[in-house]
C-alpha cells in the first residue's frame, strides 16, 4: 500500500487497519472476507510513498496473488486498476486507462479514479502484471510509482521477485497501441543538481532524470529548488526538429 495510508503522514497516523476482499456488491455482505492488517510496516519509503505490510491468515489462497512486473510501465501503454472508489464496491478502470509520462520514479496516467484509490496495484492490460502503484490524482492527472522503482528499493520485492518463475522482462508483451504514437526521450539537468522537475502539477522527478514521453506539439517544464528562482523550460516542435 502506500506510506501515506500505512504508517500515515505526520498528523494523521494510522491506528488500525484490514483488509477487506470479495466487497463486490453491497447487498452481499457475507460475501466479503476480512483479515487484520499490522499497522508496523515491514518496510516503508516515505519518498516512494510505499509501504509493505503484514497480513493475518492466507488471503492470496482464497483469492489468488499477482506478480509484480520486471519492466518499467510503458509510455501509451495500457493498463488498468482494480480499486475501491471512496470505499465502493470493487472497481474496475479499464476504459481509456493508458500510460501518459515516464520518469524512473514516477508516472502519470489516464485512469479514472477518485479518494480512496490510492494503494490500488496498476496492472498491465496485456499480462496483467503489476506495473506501478497508485498514489495520487488531481487536477494536473493521475500518479504512480513504477513497480521496478519499489523493487529497486526495497529486499523483500527483489525476494519475491527472484523466486518467481515465468518469462523474464525481455519476453513480457507490451498491449501495442492501435496507432503508432511516436515518444520523445528527455534528459532534464540542472545546476546545481536535484531541482525538482514538474510537467503540469505533476512531479517528475529531480535533476538529473530522464524520461520519455508522448510527443506533443509542445512541453512546459517547471524547476524548483530551495533557495533559487523557479525557472521554465519550454520545448516545442518546429517541423520535424524539437528545440528548447
């Protein structure tokens, strides 16, 4: 889940928590199965925004597990989320549900989602392998940690991960898009180093990072850091070229 859920930010800790599976229809009730959740992650990234935490009895065997992905979401990618909307009914967002921008810690996407989402996995519609994590939504689009950037960090995943057997990431299918969209690959620096990047009100990173993107007719980047002037960075498309 993430870490702003399970322990909490500051001021708003969590005090208990379980985790509810089968809540498919609320005249069901009977339906559903819950178990305790131990509110002291085994790990956390405050950063990453993501927690793992432990859960009593066995619930992947009544309901399944999914695996988590060995390969970075792809830009126009389709994916979708399986969440429970301001505490609904299970959910699915499928319809138009496509990878938008990339950084190595960070992507937005186009999924419908409302409070209440955030913790819900990020699936590839093609393999339906976890790619990322849903954290936040807003105004400037919808925010996920790329799985691999959670793996990176954190000895359990990279367990869980090399005892899994299957495909390796070179023969994990990516969902083709229709149409051929063309991507830009961008490398943003800055000096000094470690000024945060924004595409919108989306944080894509900080100095130096690289990402790709879905071409557009013109990007506006925003860099700030502490103690300097925010400073703008616009590329727009002349013809064929690109230039700053």
């Amino acid at each position: 889940t993430n870490y702003h859920c399970i322990p909490g930010v500051v001021g708003i800790q969590a005090l208990s928590a379980r985790l509810e599976l089968g809540y498919l229809d609320e005249s069901k009730p009977a339906e559903v199965r819950t178990y305790a959740v131990a509110i002291q992650p085994v790990e956390a990234d405050a950063a990453l925004d993501y927690a793992l935490v432990r859960v009593e009895g066995a619930p992947g065997k009544a309901f399944g597990v999914v695996q988590l992905s060995r390969r970075a979401p792809q830009v126009r990618e389709a994916v979708l989320i399986v969440q429970h909307p301001e505490g609904a009914p299970q959910t699915l967002s499928r319809k138009d549900c496509t990878v938008v921008v990339v950084s190595a810690t960070e992507f937005t996407h186009a999924c419908d989602t409302l409070g209440g989402s955030s913790g819900s996995p990020i699936l590839s519609d093609e393999s339906l392998e976890v790619v990322g994590l849903h954290y936040a939504g807003g105004v400037g689009g919808n925010f996920g940690k790329p799985v691999t950037a959670l793996v990176s960090r954190s000895r359990t995943l990279q367990a869980l991960v090399a005892r899994r057997r299957g495909p390796t990431a070179s023969s994990v299918a990516v969902t083709p898009v229709r149409e051929p969209v063309p991507t830009l690959a961008l490398t943003l620096k800055s000096e000094p180093v470690g000024a945060a990047v924004y595409l919108g009100d989306v944080l894509l990173g900080t100095t130096p990072t690289a990402l790709r993107i879905a071409r557009a007719p013109s990007y506006q980047f925003r860099f700030e850091k502490a103690g300097y002037k925010v400073r703008i960075a616009t590329i727009q498309a002349q013809g064929a070229s690109w230039q700053e």
